[in-house]
C-alpha cells in the first residue's frame, strides 16, 4: 500500500542531505578557500530554510500521513508506545507511529532553531546571516552561540531517530526504514488505504516555500 507520497520522501531525504552539507561546509570553513564554504553553508541554510517551510506548510495541507492532526497523538500514547518496543507485533500503523511522530516534532523544532538563529548569526569575520543587521551585535553573537550549540541537539536527534530505527527493526521486527524509499508498506488486507495529496499541490507549496526562503535570505 502507498503510504508515503513523494514530496513527503524527497522531503526527508533533501534534508539530510542538507543538514551534512551545512554541518561540512561550516567545518572546512576553518581552512583553506574558507569563503567558498561559508557561501556553501549560507546556500544549504536557504535550503534548509526552504524545505521547512515546505514541511510546515505540508504538514497542514498535504497527504494524511503527512499531516500533524493525523500523526500527533497524547504524550501518554507515545510513552505506552514505547513500553511495548520489546514486545513483537505486526506493523499495522499507516504513518507515524505514536512516538515517531514527536519525534518529527522535535527535529522540526530543533530544525527551526538552527534555521531561525542562522538568519541573525556571524562568524566574528566578513561572514554574517542575512537578517544580522536588522539587530544588534550583542544579539547577534547571542543568536551565534545558540547556532553553535543547537547544532549539537539535532545531530543527538537525529542519531536517536536513526537508532529508534534499527531498534524496532531488531526488537519488534518492524521495518520503517523502506517505506520512506519507496512509499509502499505491506499491511493487512483490510487496512483502508491514506488519502495522498494531488502532486500540483506539492509542486504549488515548493514554490510558496522557495519563493519565502529566497526572500527572506536577502532581505540583508
């Protein structure tokens, strides 16, 4: 059964690939042709900035899987969620299990930090966020060691998320890593299948969100 649409997916894996390259560029930046970097690492914050803008925005729009309202359920329900992990089960969730899903809330959260504080960051050289003139140097630095740190608790969130992973794949037997390549899970026959998004829609929220992340990246 399709469960994960494509937006959702490329979603998912865009932002990986965005969050390592920013990660890398901002390391090798302390070396030689440091300019380059630091405009490699600007370019993957406007991405990033984009692509969470894309997921808020899908998130109240797009498919039902996709959807915070059809994902996010009680603190207690992911905490009794979690109780049973050791406990071997069939896989009948559609989306987002009752965990799964803060955790998505977390790392959007956690994403929207390091997005938000880069937009008024410097580096103490000719490198500064966009928005970093419309406050004060002392804010700046203040948004700057906030960027620095909360680097930190997104790597730990994501290496959690990738741990919960390979745990219900090896305590409950659950697979939950190739859904989100190929969208497609097997379930019970009787499952009633999502409600996916029409890809125009996806295509017209791309635009909306890379439209607001190229105007809010030079508004400097």
């Amino acid at each position: 059964m399709k469960v994960w649409d494509l937006p959702t997916r490329l979603f998912h894996w865009l932002l990986v690939a965005v969050l390592v390259t920013s990660y890398v560029s901002v390391q090798l930046a302390d070396g030689v042709n440091s300019r380059f970097w630091m405009n490699v690492h600007l370019a993957s914050g406007e991405a990033a900035l984009g692509l969470l803008v894309f997921r808020l925005i899908w998130g109240v729009l797009g498919s039902e899987t996709a959807r915070f309202a059809n994902f996010l359920r009680s603190p207690s329900s992911a905490l009794h969620h979690l109780a049973r992990l050791r406990q071997k089960e069939p896989d009948d969730q559609i989306g987002h299990n009752a965990a799964g899903g803060w955790m998505v809330v977390v790392l959007l959260l956690l994403l929207a930090a390091q997005v938000g504080t880069g937009l008024f960051s410097n580096d103490d050289g000719s490198t500064q966020g966009p928005l970093a003139a419309f406050v004060s140097q002392n804010t700046s630095d203040s948004l700057s060691r906030i960027h620095d740190f909360n680097i930190n608790l997104l790597i730990a969130a994501a290496t959690l998320h990738v741990l919960a992973i390979i745990a219900y794949a090896r305590l409950k037997g659950h697979r939950l890593l190739p859904p989100m390549i190929t969208g497609k899970k097997r379930l019970p026959a009787a499952t009633r299948a999502p409600r996916l998004a029409h890809p125009l829609l996806a295509w017209l929220v791309a635009a909306v969100a890379a439209a607001v992340a190229f105007a809010v990246s030079r508004l400097g």
